[in-house]
C-alpha cells in the first residue's frame, strides 16, 4: 500500500523549503532554505524562527468512492477511491524578518506580500507524483490567503491558505 498522505505532505514541505517554482524559461527560487524556515507542525514558542512557513494537515478523506471500488489501471484490475487531504498553511513574518529581493529589502507587510505570491506558486508547481512516489494527483485547489493580518502582542503579520488534493488510492 502506498503511503500517499505523508508523501503528499513531504513533498509540499521541500518545496516550500527551497521556493522553487516554474517560469517560462525554467524554474526560480523565491527564498533560500536559510531565508525562510518551514515547519511541518506548530514549533514550541522557543523554537519559532521568522520568516516562518508552518504546514499543518486539517483533514483526509474519501472524496469520491468507484462504483463498487473496482477500478482498472492498464490491465490491472483494483480497488480504490478518490481520496483527499487538506492543509492549512501559515505564514508568518515578525518586525525583524527582511529578505532582499532584486538588492531591495522587504519587510513586514511587503514581505509578507511576497511570500503569500511565491507560496502560492510553489504549491501549484508543487511536484506530487515525482520518484520513488506512485502518488497519482487528480486536483489541487487553494482557497487563496486569508486572515492576513498584524498581531501588535508578538509584532507579527501572518496569513493563512488553505489547500485540498486528490489523488488515486488504489490497493
């Protein structure tokens, strides 16, 4: 049985790491792993470094059930669903956060502009289905960024997104 929820999961956090995504002549990166650290849970206090990236899973489930689970790949006859998983992703900058972009550096609510962009083109250019995974995705949705706003307690901005995938589920 493929392990498809945590390769899903795995996959969105290395990319959010690196910041890669496609371009019309290739691929960019919009932050360097030391730039922007991402967490795959909500850290301690402690630990808690900015800019910040927190991915947390909300919920997975069967979206869409075969007509008596049989479904046929090639000449293999098995059972299997649609099946979905949804993430909540944070991002989170504090007054103190700055990454340079184009020799400018951004800060705060123009940083955090930034991120909410480049995140949202990394998840869609996410690689799901990349080697050794037999992940087969059928839809990705986000919501868009929302709760965006300043926290005066901590001097933080942050935003939220959230995002559904469906993929095969095949045994």
């Amino acid at each position: 049985m493929a392990d498809h929820l945590n390769v899903i999961e795995r996959a969105l956090i290395d990319n959010l790491r690196t910041g890669t995504y496609k371009t019309s002549s290739g691929s960019a990166a919009a932050w360097t792993a030391s730039e922007v650290t991402v967490f795959g849970q909500f850290p301690m206090p402690e630990d808690v470094r900015y800019p910040s990236i927190i991915v947390q899973m909300v919920a997975n489930g069967m979206e869409e059930q075969m007509m008596g689970q049989n479904i046929t790949f090639g000449s293999e006859d098995k059972h299997g669903e649609i099946y979905g998983v949804g993430f909540n992703i944070y991002v989170t900058v504090d007054t103190d956060s700055v990454i340079t972009v184009d020799g400018v550096g951004y800060k705060e609510r123009r940083l955090l502009n930034y991120l909410m962009l480049n995140v949202a083109n990394v998840l869609m250019d996410c690689d799901l289905e990349g080697s050794p995974s037999t992940t087969e995705v059928i839809q990705r949705h986000h919501s868009g960024f929302m709760d965006i706003g300043y926290n005066p307690v901590t001097e933080t901005w942050s935003s939220m997104i959230s995002m559904f995938i469906t993929f095969k589920n095949d045994r």
